[in-house]
C-alpha cells in the first residue's frame, strides 16, 4: 500500500463539501490504491457542523481513510498537504456588488494562499472551486510566492461537462462519443464553450449542428446552467461540482485519456495570446502529474472574439483585486 497524502478541503461542512468528501474517501480521486488523510478546513461557527461530517466519514469505514482532521486555523489546515480543494468561499449577500465580492473574497484567498506557502507540501495542487474561482485562484497563488504557480488551478471541469453533454443530446449520442471540448476563460457568463475543436465520434462537433444553435442555444445554456440550476433546486450546483472537482483533480493527477483533453483554469504562458499570468481555462493535457496547454486548438475569427471577450473580463476582476495580490 502507498503511504497516505494528505488532502485539504475547504469550506468543509458546506453542500459541495458534503458532496465531495466521502467520494476522495472512497478513492474516486486519487485511485482505488492511495489512502488520504483529509483535512477540513471551515470557519469556527461551523466546526460542530464539521464534526458530525468527521463522524459520518468514520461510520463509512473506508478502507483508503488513514484519518479525518478538523480545523479552523488555515496555518494547521494546510500544513504538509499535497492536494487542496478550495471550495469555502464567500457567497454573494444582499446589495453586494461585484467588487466587493471580490474583496470579501481576496481576503480569504490570500489569508490561505499564505498559508498554504508557509506550510503545505512544495507540490502541492490546489484546484480552487469557491468563486470568482479564477481570480480567487490568482489571489491564492500570488500570496505563495515559494510554490510554483503552476500549481494553482480554477475549476471549469462543471462547465466542460456540461457542454459535453448537451453536444451528446443534441446529437443522440452519448458523453462516451464526446471528445476534445473546451471550456475558455472564465468561470463565468462570458465563459466560451467551444465546438469548433470539439468532436463527436471523430468528427467536428460543429459540424453536425447549425450556427444558430450553437450561438443562440448551445453557448447560453452552458453558460446560465449553474443560474438555471440555483433556479430549478433553489441551491446551487452541489453534486455535480464536487464532481467536476473530483474529475479535475484526478486528471491533473492520473492523467488524461489519449488524445483527449480537458478544460482546466490554468495560469496562463501567454499561449493563444491570452494575457500572461492570468488563470484562465484552457484546453490541458495531463501527464505524470503535470499539465501542458495543447497548443494546437484551431482558432478562427468568432472564437478568437469570445476568447478575448473572457479574456477581458478575467483582466477586470485582476485589477479590481491589484492591492491584494502579494
Ligand atoms: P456553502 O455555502 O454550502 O458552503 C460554503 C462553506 O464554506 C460553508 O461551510 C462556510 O462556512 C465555508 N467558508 C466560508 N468562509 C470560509 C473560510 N474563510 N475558510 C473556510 N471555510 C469557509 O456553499 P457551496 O454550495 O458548497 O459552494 C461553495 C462555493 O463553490 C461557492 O463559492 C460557489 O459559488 C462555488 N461553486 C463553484 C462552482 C464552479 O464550477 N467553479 C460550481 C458550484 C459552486
């Protein structure tokens, strides 16, 4: 048997948590041969709630479950992790505005991006999921200027999923058919799902539909799914995102299928033009526990608009958040 790594999850006791934790218990994202330590991180007046979570998980008895932390103090929280699922974030109040989200966010961001410089593992893979989690993981990575910003990710795999299977409906096909879908950009409205690259059964997904459905229908329901989903439950995405969480770190750490890829927010090398240093989703391959951008997604006129579009908008929440960046 492996010896155990050590995963923290924050915002614990929260939906996605509860969705989450007990699938990285069972193996679902490391492998079926690698125990975990979990750590769950959450603020104090939700560590009673985090300790009935910590019961439910010792009444499992996953045999991969080598122990169960709970903690409200970051610095403890992160020390010597190897994986870290950002998921605690602060939720939009009445009357807020989109800058001071981000604010209210910055703080929490950076307070764990500190921490986790100061104490996790030197690889550690953080893959942030609480939102605006593209700049949220932009924050993080800048306050941990020893580790490789390479290891710091935002979370699109919700969207990529989500195209690959209204691509599959839309065809009479299935998600087994769909490869090579790409999510640009933000997690976000502006977010750009792609189906020039896309293929269904080998071919240009693109090609099996009209224009007017990919833009008029396609890309604003991928886009508005996680609004149309907060509308149909009256909660936001749950299950389906400790998913793509799980689905996403488990690429980043086992790889990726032959010639696939996935859509992973990464921070950006300036390929496709994209600013540097931004996290901004692109098309990835993983391979040994790293990932690289593909490079050669054909990009053509429409595309390249969305792209910057996204682009754009990922440039105003950075520099809304430029005091706060470390
Ligand atoms: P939730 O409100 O059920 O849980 C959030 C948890 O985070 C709570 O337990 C709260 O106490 C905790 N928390 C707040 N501040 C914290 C801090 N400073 N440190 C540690 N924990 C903290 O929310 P839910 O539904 O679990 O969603 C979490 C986040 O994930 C939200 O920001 C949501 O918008 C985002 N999300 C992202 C998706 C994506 O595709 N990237 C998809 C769905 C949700």
């Amino acid at each position: 048997m492996k010896q155990p790594v050590r995963v923290t999850v924050t915002g614990a006791a929260g939906q996605i948590g509860y969705a989450l934790l007990f699938r990285i218990a069972s193996g679902a994202m490391l492998g079926d041969d690698q125990p975990v330590i979990l750590k769950l991180l959450d603020i104090t007046p939700a560590l009673e709630a985090l300790e009935g979570v910590r019961m439910e998980l010792e009444d499992c008895a996953f045999p991969l479950l080598a122990g169960v932390e709970c903690t409200d103090d970051p610095n403890t929280g992160f020390k010597d992790t190897d994986y870290a699922l950002l998921v605690g974030a602060r939720p939009r109040g009445p009357g807020m505005e989109r800058k001071d989200l981000l604010e209210a966010n910055a703080a929490i961001f950076s307070v764990q991006g500190k921490a986790i410089n100061d104490h996790a593992s030197r690889n550690i893979k953080v893959l942030v999921v609480g939102n605006p989690a593209n700049t949220n993981a932009l924050i993080t990575q800048r306050n941990a200027p020893d580790i490789d910003p390479r290891n710091f990710t935002a979370m699109t795999r919700l969207d990529h999923n989500r195209a690959m299977t209204q691509i599959a409906i839309k065809t009479g096909t299935t998600v087994n058919d769909v490869t090579n879908m790409t999510i640009w950009g933000n997690h976000s409205a502006t977010q750009y799902p792609d189906l020039f690259n896309a293929k269904v059964n080998g071919q240009a997904a693109i090609d099996l539909v009209d224009q007017a459905w990919f833009e008029e229908d396609f890309i604003p329901t991928v886009q508005q799914r996680g609004a149309a989903i907060i509308k149909a439950r009256g909660a936001s995405s749950a299950a389906s995102a400790a998913n793509a969480a799980i689905g996403h770190m488990r690429s980043w750490a086992l790889g990726t299928e032959g010639d696939d890829w996935v859509s992973m927010g990464v921070y950006s090398d300036g390929s496709y033009g994209i600013a540097e240093g931004l996290i901004y989703s692109f098309p990835c391959r993983c391979c040994n526990g790293d990932w690289v951008i593909v490079q050669d997604a054909d990009i053509n006129d429409f595309s390249r608009a969305k792209m910057q579009a996204t682009e754009q908008e990922l440039i105003e929440e950075r520099d809304a958040v430029a005091h706060l960046l470390g």
